[in-house]
C-alpha cells in the first residue's frame, strides 16, 4: 500500500468498510480511500453493485464522485489494481454459490497462518490511525452540540436504514482480503455537515438543489438508479468558485440495461432498501418500484435544504436534514405517511414555528415543484431529465 498510497486517518465509518484519507505517493495529491472487506457474500455483492456504477458514471460529471482506481487485497501486504472493465472473478463467484469462495488446496495450518497476519496487519494499520485520529482530536478541542432543543426526535423503534435481508456470515479462508476503492477526496464533509453548520443561505441552497438536478439527471441516463439519496451520501468539495456537491455511495445503486437515448430508466425492482426518511411509498409498502423512487427522495432532501427542516435520530446529538410528518411528540417519515395516506396532503411551506435560524420560505412555483416531486404516484413525479429546467422556471416565475 505504501508504494501507491499513504494512508493518515480514518475520516468515516459505516456499516460495510472504513474510509480513510490519504495521499498518492508520486504525487501527494489527496485522494478518500474506502476498505471494504470480504468476509460476506451479500456485502460483497454491493461492493461489486458500487465499484460498477463508479465506473460507468467515470469522471464523466462533476456532481458525481470519481473513483480513480480500485485495488484487490489479496495478502497482508499484497494489493493488485484491476484493470478497468475487470472484475474480480473469485468474488463473483462467492456472490453466484452464497458462500465465500476460498483457496481449496491451501493447507489448512497456512490458511490459519495467512488469516492471523491478515489481522496483525489491519490491528497494525488500525493503529496508526487511531493515534492518529486522536492527536487531530486533541488539536480539535471538543465538539460543540449543533443541535437545538427544539429539533424533534426520531422514535427509538426505527431502524435507520433498510438493507435487503443477508444470511450470516459465512466462514472460510479468504482469497480476496478488501477491495480498497481511491476516490476523490471532499474536504467540505457531507451535506448534512456543510449545510447545518452554517447561516441559512438562500442562494447557497439553490445551487445545492441545482447541482443535486444535474448530478441524478446524469445517474438516470446511464440508466443508473441510485436507492439510497439522503444528505449523508452527498458529499461537498470546497472550491475557489463555491462548492461543489457530489453524489456518492453506490452500494444500494442498480444499473438497468436496454436505456436508449438518454431516456428514463422503467425497470422495476423489489427489494425494500433505502434509509427511512428518504423511502417513497411505494418502497415503504413493498411494490415494485422504478427509479422515480430516486425522485421521491430528491424532493425531501430539497424540501428539507430550502426549509432548514431537521431530526434527531436515536442515540445521536447531530441534526440530520430531512422532511416528516408530525404525529404527535413522534415524527414519521414522508413515504411512510403517503403510503398509509396516499390522500394526504403536504403543506408546503411548513407553516408551523421551528427553531431559528430560518431562510425564507421557497415561491409559490418551488412549492408546486415539490409537491410534484413527493406524489403518492410515481408516474406523477417528474423524470429526472425535467427537473434542472422545471426548477430554473419556478426560480424564475418566483423571483417576479
């Protein structure tokens, strides 16, 4: 690893791998590097779901995050690139049969022997980070709490996010250790991060939703559809000219074959994933469902950036952007309320007291924008293509 790249510290972790920064070594340019290890049928096949998407959307679109290289770790010390196009045919195996594919002619003392420095390395490399990780921390001071009383709270009993259902882990001696993912690298934080830790800021908003537009208009005419939209898997680079924010994790993505010039995507899929806030009703209620999907939880992420509407999630004092319905102390998600309700009516603006500071409610225009975007029936929602133009209009229509 250090002949390519030089790890520093861990800047996130999640529930599949560890992201880490660091830096190329012939150049130092600062790249994110995401370990995610092969210990699991059903995790590696969104690994492969994630490495395919990144390299159909390429470097191809400046809302999208790039994916420089992969690597397959093979050995404690041992890292191979994949050649692009390629993909790691023992772990498509082990994706095809449900189980890990191991190296059946090993001995079973050297399989032992190749697990025991697999984790010596890791602990070692762990190591590292950690200490470095807590010098930045000591530097850093403590953490003031962002959050206000007022912010309502997410009840105990959801689950944050929906993943298909995956068997147990399977034991056997590994061939394929991680594949490490080098990506560029966002120095802003996520959305979440970027936006809340700062003024309100009207235009500043727009350019996100603006840019959100352009990023999953280019997903669906490659025929990707991304599953899992939310504040969190945005990530915000800092530039000279303002920032730039980037759609990021594939894991959950699907790539649909047969779309034809540029056109929506109609596959359908089943599989109930996605993270609670930002699921359409049709996910929420177990139908069949194409990546209008996508635009459902689009327009609750815009809703929430133009209103500044946030929750708390269980177990955590960091606001989280998203739109919901109150039930009395308790808050339901949007899909799950229209799924319950497909009658029901939004009220957009909010026209209820939240806790300052606020930006100033989004037009008239904007408004009917969202309320078309959060339909009960996806065929009404706007395909992806329509949204960067629908929103310049209601902009316009707004600002006379």
């Amino acid at each position: 690893m250090e002949e390519l790249y030089t790890l520093e510290r861990e800047v996130g972790r999640g529930s599949y791998g560890v992201v880490f920064e660091g830096h190329m070594a012939k150049t130092g340019q600062k790249v994110a590097i995401k370990r995610l290890p092969c210990s699991n049928p059903e995790c590696i096949e969104l690994y492969l779901q994630e490495l395919w998407a990144m390299r159909a959307t390429a470097k191809n679109h400046v809302n999208v995050i790039a994916l420089h290289s992969c690597l397959l770790q093979t050995g404690p010390r041992s890292l191979k690139p994949l050649k692009p196009g390629k993909l790691p045919l023992r772990l498509v195996e082990t994706v095809l049969k449900g189980s890990v594919v191991g190296a059946q002619s090993e001995d079973r003392n050297d399989v032992q022997a190749n697990i025991q420095r697999t984790t010596n390395s890791v602990s070692r490399l762990q190591d590292k980070t950690n200490t470095v990780q807590a010098r930045a921390k000591l530097q850093e001071g403590p953490k003031s709490n962002s959050s206000n009383s007022m912010t309502p709270q997410r009840p105990s009993n959801r689950a944050r996010k929906r993943v298909c259902q995956s068997r147990e882990e399977q034991p056997g001696p590994l061939r394929c250790l991680a594949l490490w993912l080098v990506m560029e690298y966002c120095d802003g934080g996520d959305l979440n991060q970027y936006l809340l830790s700062r003024p309100p800021d009207v235009q500043r908003n727009l350019s996100v939703v603006r840019q959100l537009c352009s990023a999953v208009s280019f997903l669906h005419s490659l025929g990707i559809t991304h599953r899992d939209l939310k504040p969190d898997n945005v990530l915000v680079c800092m530039t000279p000219k303002g920032p730039v924010v980037k759609v990021a994790d594939f894991g959950l993505s699907k790539m649909s074959e047969g779309v034809m010039d540029g056109g929506p995507t109609r596959q359908h899929f089943s599989s109930t994933c996605g993270s609670d806030f930002y699921m359409a009703p049709e996910v929420w209620g177990g139908l069949p469902y194409t990546a209008q999907a996508d635009i459902f939880s689009l327009g609750v992420m815009f809703w929430a950036v133009l209103e500044r509407i946030t929750f708390l999630e269980e177990g955590s004092s960091e606001e989280q952007l998203g739109a919901y319905v109150s039930r009395g102390r308790w808050l339901m998600p949007l899909g799950e309320a229209l799924w319950e309700n497909a009658g029901l009516q939004l009220i957009i603006p909010v026209r209820f007291k939240r806790a300052p500071p606020l930006p100033p409610p989004p037009g008239r225009a904007v408004c009917s924008l969202l309320s078309d975007m959060l339909a009960s029936d996806p065929d009404a929602r706007p395909p992806a293509q329509q949204l960067e133009s629908r929103l310049r209009s209601a902009v316009r229509e707004d600002s006379h």
